[in-house]
C-alpha cells in the first residue's frame, strides 16, 4: 500500500488535516494511524522525517510537528513501530528533535530499542549524531528506568 492521506498530511505538517481524517473517518483511529506505507513508513515516522534537519525550517513547523505527533500518539499510534529497522524515537533522536523525543519518552517508547544488525539504540544515534542535548535527556531517562527496575525487583522479591 502506498502513502495514505494521514501519511501525505503528517509530512506536509498539517496539523488540522491530521486532526480531521484522526476523527472523522469512521475507521478505528488506532488502525488507520498505525497503517503502513510499502517501504514500512507509518504516519508518526512520515512526521518525524519530515522534520529532517533542513536550513529553511521554522518555529512553526517544529511546534506542528511536536502537536502531530501529540495526535498520532493518543490515537494510538505504534511507538514500536520500525521503518529500515528504526523506531520513531531512533528517528527522532537521529534528527535532533529534542522535544519529540520527550513526548516519544513520555508516552512509554521504548528508550532500550535496539536495530537488529548493529544494536544501535536511540541513545547511540544521538551521540552519533552529536545531539548532547538529546543525549543527556536519553542518558537521564535510562538511569531513571534502570532505578524504577531495580525498586520493582525489590520490591517483588519483598513479597515473595
């Protein structure tokens, strides 16, 4: 299948339109978010892409893209979802979106998410790319996932 309407409006960051065919389709929103192109490209990864470190970008499309990916998110959008291997949050973190990797983070991807050949997780992009600020979130973000494991392995073994 090739790019659908909500795949055309996220790259284009068109928030109304995303608000538009998110809400008024009559299809299960989860379903039509989530929706594939042929080269695995889902609506939130076609936002991000869109988002490519360009010279002539402005405030307003990375404030529309941040508000795209807000939708795609509460509609139920796939954060584990991968295109060429990658999960929106190692395209973010790639990119140098700081404020999408947050919302990414705080909707519960997947920060340990590894490429299946080389292992790169989100943080090994950031540094690769020397993105320090979205490295020291990704790093802060680790440690407070690796202490909240550790406090329920406590805590399991306390019941036990």
């Amino acid at each position: 299948m090739g790019r659908t309407p909500l795949h055309i409006a996220a790259m284009e960051m068109d928030v109304q339109m995303c608000r538009i065919l998110t809400d008024d389709t009559g299809v299960d929103s989860s379903t039509l978010v989530n929706l594939a192109a042929n080269d695995g490209t889902t609506p939130l990864h076609a936002a991000i892409l869109a988002m490519a470190p360009q010279p002539h970008m402005w405030r307003a499309d990375f404030d529309n893209c941040a508000a795209i990916v807000t939708i795609l998110i509460r509609k139920g959008a796939n954060l584990a979802a991968e295109k060429d291997h990658l999960t929106p949050l190692h395209l973010a973190a790639e990119g140098g979106l700081l404020n999408i990797v947050k919302l990414l983070v705080e909707a519960g991807a997947d920060i340990h998410a590894e490429t299946p050949n080389a292992g790169l997780t989100p943080l090994d992009m950031a540094e690769h790319g020397r993105k320090h600020d979205i490295v020291n979130y990704l790093k802060a973000a680790i440690e407070s996932d690796t202490c909240r494991r550790e406090k329920n392995k406590r805590e399991e073994a306390s019941v036990e």
